[in-house]
C-alpha cells in the first residue's frame, strides 16, 4: 500500500470513527486502542476549533450538547479546507436542521464575523475626496465592496448575545439587519443598520449605481438625509475599495 493509500484510509478510519477498520495495516496486537487515540484526538480538536468560532453557540448549548452537534455537523457538511477556520461554514443551517433555531440565530452573526476575518486584505479604499471629485456624476457610479463586508438578517436579541449580555431573550419572529466587517485594525466589527441601508448594499452588490442603490431610502422620511449618511458610514468604515467613474 502507497503512503497516500494509508494516510487516506487512516484519514477515513478517523472520520468514520473505525479503529478496527486499520488493523490490518497495523502490526500489533493493541492498534485498536492505539488507533483510538487518534480517533479522539481527531473529533476532540475539531469540536474545540468549533467552540473557539462560535463561543456563544456553545455556552448556550453547553458542553456536551455542543460537542454533539459540532459531530452532526462535521459529517452533514463535511469541509473540504485544509485550514480550520472553515469548519464551520454552514453552522446555522445545521442548527436550523436540529431544530434550535435561537442558537442557529446567533451562529449566523459569529459565522458572519468568522468570514468577515479571514477575508483577503485590500490594498485600497475609495475616500471622500474621490467621491467629492466626481460631482454630478457619482450617482451614476458603481463601486465594488470590500470582500469582508457581510449582511446578516438575525433573530431579535442574537446580537445581543454575542455582544456579552447572556440574558438577552432571542425572539425568531422578529429580526434585524447586522452588517460585519474586519475594520483597518483587523478588528472584526458589527453594527443594526435599517432595512433600507441593508437593502443598498445588497444592491451595489449586485452591481446598481450608487444613485439605483440609493432608491432603497426612498421610504424613509427624509430620503435624501438616510442615503447621504449611510454613504458617509461606508466610507468612514471603508466599505468601497473601488470606485468606478466609467459607469455614468
């Protein structure tokens, strides 16, 4: 058997949790127990790497609960990454799955903030006085999002949770956006923003103007006003790394 047979079959013994799969690989009279081992040691380290990513998570299913459900969700979405930090793609659908809704709540928050962290660095960012040169024709400009900018739709008192206050009831009925992004001190932040600051970004996601994104606000009061300072919060927090004038 080649080396990269046996390291596959050992890494499947692992993951199907089937020590005496290997014993005719293994020339001794205790591999079972020795296999074992590793077995533990497999799921121990993937059931901490989830608990470090979704700290909340698990002090609201506690240890064992948790550690249950990190298995469940290990084998229903296996990662293909070869780093950790991925594991947990897909948390909240698992918990959705299980039927524990508030939890699922609150791992979509600490699932946003995980990716929003491990986004690739921008070099650059779009500042005011790029926007103040273009005048007239900003509107007409469409801008590209830095790639840690995440929007989260989540349960009532979610955020609350991960925030540090234990206590905070979670109603699934009711929801709030949250936008995350990894600030310039590569601090992950997150922050409510309206419906209609959700709904623009989501549409210079998808490629509208900056003026077609700005129509989100049209409901508010004075449209004008909710569009000019979401604007100044995005580029505050240097949420556009390009600016495209060539668009108008």
């Amino acid at each position: 058997m080649s080396l990269h047979d046996f390291q596959t079959s050992f890494l499947a013994a692992l993951h199907g949790r089937d020590a005496s799969s290997l014993l005719p690989l293994v020339a001794s009279e205790d591999a079972t127990r020795r296999i074992a081992i590793y077995v533990d040691m497999y799921w121990g380290r993937l059931i901490d790497a989830l608990a470090q990513d979704f700290p909340e998570v698990a002090a609201m299913l506690g240890s064992e609960v948790f550690s249950r459900v990190a298995v469940t969700h290990v084998e229903r979405r296996p990662s293909r990454h070869p780093s950790l930090a991925f594991l947990g793609e897909g948390l909240e659908l698992t918990l959705d799955e299980l039927g524990l809704v508030r939890e699922a709540a609150v791992a979509r928050l600490e699932g946003a903030r995980n990716a929003a962290f491990w986004t690739p660095d921008v070099p650059t960012w779009v500042n005011p006085r790029d926007v103040a040169a273009l005048g007239p024709n900003f509107a007409a400009c469409r801008v590209e999002l830095n790639p840690s900018v995440r929007t989260v739709a989540i349960a009532l008192g979610a955020r609350a949770r991960v925030e540090g206050d234990v206590a905070a009831p979670i109603d699934p009925v009711c929801e709030e956006d949250v936008v995350v992004w990894r600030a310039t001190d590569h601090v992950v932040r997150h922050r409510t923003m309206s419906h209609g600051e959700a709904t623009a970004l989501a549409a210079l996601r998808g490629g509208a103007t900056v003026g077609e994104a700005c129509e989100a606000f049209a409901a508010c009061t004075d449209p004008q006003a909710a569009a000019l300072g979401a604007i100044q919060e995005w580029l505050s927090c240097r949420f556009w790394v390009t600016l495209d004038p060539s668009s108008r």
